[in-house]
C-alpha cells in the first residue's frame, strides 16, 4: 500500500513506536552506565539489555506498522502489550511513577487503536 493510503492513526502510532524505542535503547545505555559513566551492577547490565532488545525490537515493529505488514501490527500489539507490564513497575517506583503513568495511559491508547480503530482493519486487510 502506498503512503497516500496510510491512515493518520498508523502513522502516529508509527512515530510513537519509534520514539519508545529510542526511550528504551536510552534506558539501556543508562543501566549499563554508558550515560551515568558508572557500573551499577549485574542485575542492571540484565534489565539493560532486555530494555535495548525491546527497544530493537519496537524500531522493527515501527517499520512493519509503516509498511503496512500484519507482521508489524502483530509485533507492535504484542510489544506494547508486554509495555503495559513494564509501565506497571514504573508506577510502583516512585522515582519513575510520572513516566510509568504517561507510559500506561500511551500503551493503553494505542492497543485500543490497534484492536478496534476500522481504519487499522481496512489498512491491514
């Protein structure tokens, strides 16, 4: 399908997925300590690189919601799905609660996008 034919939702929520990707390849960096310049710990390089596979893996789920792929919309729904979860350990930390919020109220809007938005269903037909 061209990008004439790309309905205004697809493309937002392609835009979003790039940008949480980045986020979470940043929030990688930073349990590595690439961006505090410290080592922080074992259990932190472990958090690090599932948030920088996530990251990876939502800048191909970006692309494929781009193009128009049921792949793309198949791992963008599971994606954000497992986000809720991690938007859910935001919020019980009191130090990242304002983004945990933020994150949820995203995850929530675009999965109800994803499963029940007609023009997601005639896009990906």
């Amino acid at each position: 399908m061209n990008q004439a034919k790309r309905p205004l939702g697809i493309t937002i929520v392609s835009i979003l997925t790039w940008a949480a990707a980045i986020l979470a390849f940043f929030q990688g960096l930073q349990h590595f300590g690439v961006i505090s310049g410290f080592f922080v710990g074992e259990a932190n390089v472990i958090f690090g690189s599932i948030l920088i596979l996530f990251g990876i893996l939502r800048l191909i789920a970006g692309v494929g919601l781009w193009a128009l792929t049921n792949w793309g919309r198949r791992t963008a729904l599971i994606l954000y799905f497992l986000g809720l979860g991690m938007a859910l350990l935001q919020i019980m930390d009191t130090n990242t609660l304002v983004l945990g919020i933020f994150s949820f109220a995203i995850g929530v809007s675009v999965l109800a996008y994803l499963f029940f938005s007609s023009s997601m269903t005639e896009a990906f037909a």
